[in-house]
C-alpha cells in the first residue's frame, strides 16, 4: 500500500507542474492521452477498498512487472510478447517494436528463475536497424508466503543485441515485491528496486523503480490489471491497462494499452500476448 501511495503522489505532483509532460501547452494529441492517463488511475484507485481475503490471484501476470512481481509459479511457463512503442521526446522521434519469448522455471515452491530474449525493429527518423533483444536472467525467491505475499528478486542483461536497435546494454538490478488481497475480486500489487543501468548512457547509472498495480477479477475468465511504473532518474512515468482472458486454467490471451506521462517514457504502449503454463 506505501508503494502505491508514493507512486500516484510522485505522478500527481509532475502533472500538476506548470507544463503539460515538459512540453509547453495541451495539444489535441496531449489532450487525448490525459483522458487515457485518466482512465487508467482511475481503474488503479477504484481498487483501493474492502476487506482482505486469502487469495493474490497468482495466476494472473502483470504487464509492466511481469517479472518483478511477487507470485512464484509452480510450474514451467511460457509466454510469448508482443509490443510497439512509439516515442517522441529530447531523445528520438521513433516507434520499437518487439517480439520476444519469456520463460519461468521454478526450482521449488518458493523459488523461480526466467529469462527473455527476442527480437526487436527500431525505426527512428534516421534510419531502422533489426537485431535480436538482450538476453534477461534473472530469479526471485518467496520470503513472506501468507496473507501478503512478498518476493526479493534480481536480474542482469546480456548485451547481446544492437546499440542501433536500442539494445547491447549490460544491467543489473534488484527488487521486492509484494501482492495484497483487498478483496474476493481485488489484489493490489507493489515493487521497489534499484537498477544499475547504461540504457540511455554508455555511462552506468542507478535508477530506482517505483511501480503499483492493481488486478481486478471480473469473472472466472476475465480480469482487468491497472499499473504505473517511475523510473526516477530518466523522467520515466508509464501508465497502463489491460485485460487477461483465459482460454482454460492454462492459457490465457492478454492485451494491454500504456501511455507515457514523462518524457522518459514511451507516448503510446500496445502489447500483447500469450501465456501458457506446461
């Protein structure tokens, strides 16, 4: 609950700065994207009410956080991912797309190593490269296993991929994580870490993430995920909401729309995907 607390102060205090996302006045586009940003706070706050109950809704993963998380899952899993970005900032005027395959295996009930790699099309106005992602490794463990769930995790990337595609950049980061049950149908999730990282500089720099989330279970197949994500040192805000429809107690087919509300982060976000537990 802290975390979602500092999460929605730190994003109310940079809309109400005297500009709209540091880039002077609203425009049509700016005020399209405000009633989205609108939209996807309100779907976070909604949830902040009742009383708790036992369940994390452990099946159902997050957009932004999906492997920062709390829930270890008990068995392998699969999830393929696709996602277009679309930036315009003090950086680039381009859209990324990616395509990438994230698998989870779990070593015990409490502890779980993943990993991701994939492939990625940048396309700036100067010029587009294709190359695959960094490789991401990483685990977490499940120290607190009761009402609230809480996880410690960390994770390097492999520089495995293009400085042209906005890859080849070696982190390294670590997190907890938690998931609370504010009711039958509502959980609310929270991550705090740091990471060391040369993703906007070839210099390393340390960056902390902030990110709340809440997971709405509206029926037996559908549910709804609302989530906000700051990355301090870069003027990252991303807000984001989606839906998880599951096809059987295995597999389900997610879609996910994030808009950026700093300029670190992406303007627009579409993702998709599907997850299948073996």
């Amino acid at each position: 609950m802290v975390v979602k607390q500092a999460v929605f102060l730190y994003i109310t205090m940079k809309m109400n700065q005297g500009h709209t996302f540091g880039k002077g006045k609203c425009t049509t586009g700016e005020n399209m994207r405000l009633k989205a940003i609108t939209a996807i706070l309100a779907a976070l706050l909604i949830s902040g009410t009742a009383h708790a109950q036992n369940e994390t809704k452990g099946d159902i993963r997050l957009f932004q956080s999906f492997f920062e998380d709390a829930h270890i899952t008990p068995d392998l899993y699969l999830d393929t991912e696709f996602a277009s970005s679309y930036y315009d900032n003090r950086i680039a005027d381009a859209w990324l797309y990616e395509l990438a395959w994230r698998m989870g295996v779990p070593l015990n009930p409490s502890t779980e190593l993943h990993g991701r790699l994939g492939l990625v099309h940048a396309d700036p106005d100067n010029g587009s490269e294709t190359s695959i992602s960094d490789l991401y490794l990483g685990g977490r463990h499940l120290f607190i296993d009761q009402e609230t769930k809480v996880s410690a995790g960390g994770f390097v990337t492999i520089p495995t991929g293009k400085e042209e595609a906005w890859q080849d950049n070696f982190d390294v980061g670590a997190y907890t994580a938690l998931r609370h049950p504010v009711s039958s149908e509502v959980v609310l999730t929270g991550t705090i870490g740091l990471i060391f990282t040369e993703k906007y500089s070839r210099d390393h720099e340390t960056t902390l993430r902030l990110a709340g989330g809440a997971i709405y279970d509206y029926s037996s197949k559908v549910s709804f995920l609302g989530e906000a994500v700051i990355e301090t040192r870069y003027d990252y805000i991303l807000l984001s909401g989606g839906i998880d429809y599951k096809f059987d107690r295995k597999s389900s087919l997610r879609c996910g729309l994030g808009v950026g509300v700093d300029d670190g982060a992406p303007d627009i976000q579409v993702l998709l995907s599907f997850f299948w537990v073996f």
